[in-house]
C-alpha cells in the first residue's frame, strides 16, 4: 500500500469511528421511552444481526444457488422463493436465539410461532411480526429487495402468548422498520421518536447512523402504482391518476411515475424524496392485496414518525383492527398532502379537472 492509500485508509478508518453504530445509538437512547428496556435493545440488535447475515446472502445471489422458486406455495398463495425461506429461518432463528421474543408472526409461515425464551428469565415480552424478504422475485434480476418488520408489546404477561394477542391495531406498535438490501443495506426504524436510517459498512460489519431524523416532503412530483391494473381502479382513483398526469406548472405537474415493483424499495425511495405509494382495491383484489399486519402497519408508523401519511383510501391504516394474521389491505402511504389528495378523490369530492 503506497502511502496515499495508506493515509486515505486511515481518514476512512477515523470516519468510521467517528460514527455511531445502531448498537449505541440504542442504548444511549434506552430509557428514553416508555417501552425501552435492554431486553429491547437485545431485540433490535438480534433483528439487525440475522438482517447482516441475510444481506450476506443476497450478495451471493447468482453465484450460489439461492436463487428462483422452491417449487412450494406459501400461505399466501404465492410461489416462495429460496431466499423468502432462507430469510424466514434467519430471522426465526435469531429471535429465538435472542430470548427477548415471545411470539413470532411471519408472511412465509401460516400460523403464529410462539417462543419459550432460551434464558433462565422466564419468556420475552415482544410480540415480532415481519416479511422476511418483501419484493424476492426481483432477485434474481438484482432489483432491491427488503425486510420489514413490526414490535409488539405482549398484553398481559400472565397469560400465555397466543394468536389474539398479535391482533392489536397498528397504533400499539412499539416499534418498526426495515432492511433494504440495494446498492447499499440500510436499517431504518422507529419507535416512536422520531425516524433514523443506518448504513451497513462491511468493511467493519456494523450499521452507522447515515441518516439521522428523516423526514419525508409533505408533498413532491412522484407516484409509485402498477398502471397495469388501471382498468380494475375505482373511479375515485383513475380521476386522481389523471388528474395527477394534466399539465400544470404552478403544482409541478405532470407527476413522474416511479414504481420499483418491490414496496419497500419504493417506499424507501420516497420516504427520502417524497412521493406516494398506491395499492389500491381492485376487481381482483377487492381487500387490497398488502398484509396489513406485515407491511402496511409497519411502514405507516414509520411514515407517520417522519411527517406522511398512511391510509387504506378512507381510514388510517394503524387505526384499524386486524381480524387475521395474513389479513389484507388497500394502501395509499407517503408525502401528506398526496395521501390526503388521494382521499378527497377517493371520497368522490373531487374531480380530475378541478
């Protein structure tokens, strides 16, 4: 190594240092809110490890096989992937692992799992809900792909963990995020103070703060929708999505279409910059085709903590109560003023050419 590099490794290396790791951050704000405990901290950071170690698989995607269908259909009625199960077992295995976890509900898996706690402690307090690996059919063309996940308070600790205690409504979350794993891997989560983003440096194996206090524009020129399915909307959505698409320069339209086909990547995108994401009801999916529980809960309280808005076209989505653990919904999520414009159109208060 010439002496150039060496000094440009070292002023890296100092970087590095200089910022804080998701572990510190945790525990330096432990306290800080009611549900904080370092049961919690042990959770987020079993979340995060089995989040490093499936990011290490995904590099490999293409070199291994660990990539394209098993041949099996999951509870969903969807063709799994080799990475959806990898990613499932990872992250089953990690909160088992962990102790802190009482219940486990996941999109690859048909019923809730509960966890008897590996310490001598007794069982954990949290209740865990996630998609292992949001948007796997994109993999093998090297498309971002994610997890999500979702944190739960057991209601009442004196009575065994069960499925009815994984229904609560979205609002008692005490916390959430998700794991992209694109150009970059970034762990961005909530809980409920405010929303913070950490990047994976593998060259140390640790996430660091990259992005601290996100907040999402109230408004932007972006919407992410499958137009493919324009003529299954309701009309109160077609005359948004034209409305959105008539020339106007003082509102910045047209809008530009951004749709990934991955709904973390796309949400991720504009959390950043600002847009909305639509899956809306359809002819085929009357309820929507997104888990409530698994993707929409999540990603509307991270939403809602960086200043968006999250709704299934006529209520907020963390006000609603589940009824199942795979129950679906519509979903309309991101920059405020687009999530209330969609439901003024929606309502049928409003007219494309207004």
């Amino acid at each position: 190594m010439n002496d150039d590099a060496h000094e440009t490794f070292e002023t890296e290396a100092t970087d590095f240092l200089r910022m804080e790791t998701l572990e510190q951050f945790i525990i330096e704000r432990q306290g800080s809110f009611p549900h904080s405990t370092g049961a919690f901290s042990r959770l987020l950071r079993d979340i995060s490890v089995a989040g490093k170690i499936v990011n290490r698989d995904m590099r490999r995607a293409g070199l291994v096989d660990i990539a394209g269908a098993t041949g099996e259909i999951n509870v969903q009625g969807e063709v799994q992937q080799k990475m959806d199960a990898l990613a499932h077992r990872e992250f089953v295995r990690a909160l088992k692992r962990g102790g802190e976890c009482c219940l486990i509900g996941s999109e690859e898996h048909a019923e809730a799992i509960p966890i008897k706690a590996n310490s001598g402690d007794g069982d954990g307090e949290y209740i865990v809900l996630l998609d292992p690996l949001d948007g796997s059919s994109n993999i093998e063309v090297n498309v971002s792909v994610g997890t999500i996940f979702s944190v739960y308070r057991l209601p009442d600790s004196s009575v065994p963990p069960s499925l009815d205690a994984a229904l609560q409504a979205g609002i008692h979350q005490v916390a959430a995020g998700y794991i992209v794993y694109g150009s970059s891997t970034m762990l961005v989560y909530t809980t409920g103070q405010g929303v913070n983003g950490f990047t994976l440096e593998p060259s140390i194996g640790e996430f660091l703060l990259s992005h601290p206090n996100i907040t999402t524009p109230a408004t932007a020129s972006s919407y992410s929708i499958n137009e493919g399915n324009y003529n299954s909307f309701q009309r109160g959505l077609k005359e948004y999505i034209k409305w959105m698409q008539i020339s106007d320069k003082e509102s910045g339209r047209p809008y530009s279409t951004r749709y990934i086909g991955s709904f973390v990547s796309d949400f991720h995108r504009n959390l950043l910059k600002g847009g909305i994401y639509i899956y809306p009801a359809t002819t085929k999916s009357p309820n929507g085709k997104l888990r409530l529980m698994y993707e929409a809960n999540p990603l509307a309280y991270i939403v809602e903590q960086a200043g968006g808005r999250a709704s299934d076209g006529v209520m907020r989505i963390m006000d609603k109560q589940p009824e199942t653990l795979h129950q679906r919904t519509p979903l309309y999520i991101g920059s405020k003023d687009m999530v209330l414009m969609a439901e003024e159109f929606l309502s049928g208060n409003r007219l494309h050419t207004d």
